[in-house]
C-alpha cells in the first residue's frame, strides 16, 4: 500500500502541469515506478532525479552534474538507452544543486537548467517540448 502511495504522489506530480517544465520539489521519498527499469545510481545518493518525458521527442542523453562542476560528465543513459515519448526514467542522487540537460539523439540540446535544488523528496522535470 505504502509503494501504490508513492507510485500515485509521483504520478500527480508528474501530471500537474498544463505546459512547459514542471519542477516538483516535493512527493514521495520511495523511488517512483520507472527504478524498476533501469535506475542508475548517478553519485551515491539520498534522494531522486526523474524525466518525464511528455514531449513527442525522443530524450537521447541526459547530463547531470552538480553545480559546482564545470563539466557535464558521462552521458546517463549510456549507449543503448533512451526516453521516448510518454516515458520516465529515475536516478539516485544526493540532495543538493544540480545542473541538467537533455539532447535529442543528434546532440541537440533539448532542454537545460542551472542550479536546479534537489530537496530530500526528489525532483521530478516535466519534458513538454523542446526549447
């Protein structure tokens, strides 16, 4: 009962925007559904990061990296993986400020935020359409 709770507060907080990014700081501290399939520890981690991806785009990489780097880091998704239309995917990080951007799969950049505050409850971004 204690999961279908947190499956259903990460679901209304994915679904509460009408358009554009949707930064939730708030919602359930138990991974959402999406950890089932393909939750990659990002550096450690006390708390979580998921895309929703909303968009018709397919979502080809994803960078994240605190803010205080000067660099992006490893592509998330590594080579085989993307988020395509309707999909959402899930990482473990650490609570803190974060920096991230998404690309289409010909390195486009689709969507990027600075200094984004990941709270214990998690963030959960909205992916409406491309910028």
């Amino acid at each position: 009962m204690r999961g279908m709770n947190a499956l259903v507060a990460w679901a209304a907080l994915a679904l509460s925007a009408a358009c554009g990014p949707t930064y939730a700081t708030s919602g359930p501290t138990q991974a959402p559904a999406g950890a089932t399939h393909g939750g990659v520890v990002v550096q450690g981690g006390n708390t979580h990061f998921a895309i929703d991806n909303q968009s018709s785009v397919t979502v080809c990489y994803v960078q994240v990296s605190q803010t205080v780097n000067n660099n992006w880091g490893p592509d998330r998704l590594g080579s085989s993986e993307t988020i395509p239309p309707g999909a959402s995917r899930y990482w473990t990080i650490d609570a803190g400020n974060w920096d991230f951007r998404f690309l289409d799969c010909n390195r486009r950049t689709l969507m990027e935020r600075r200094g984004l505050a990941i709270d214990g409850g998690g963030t959960i971004v909205t992916f409406r359409r491309p910028e």
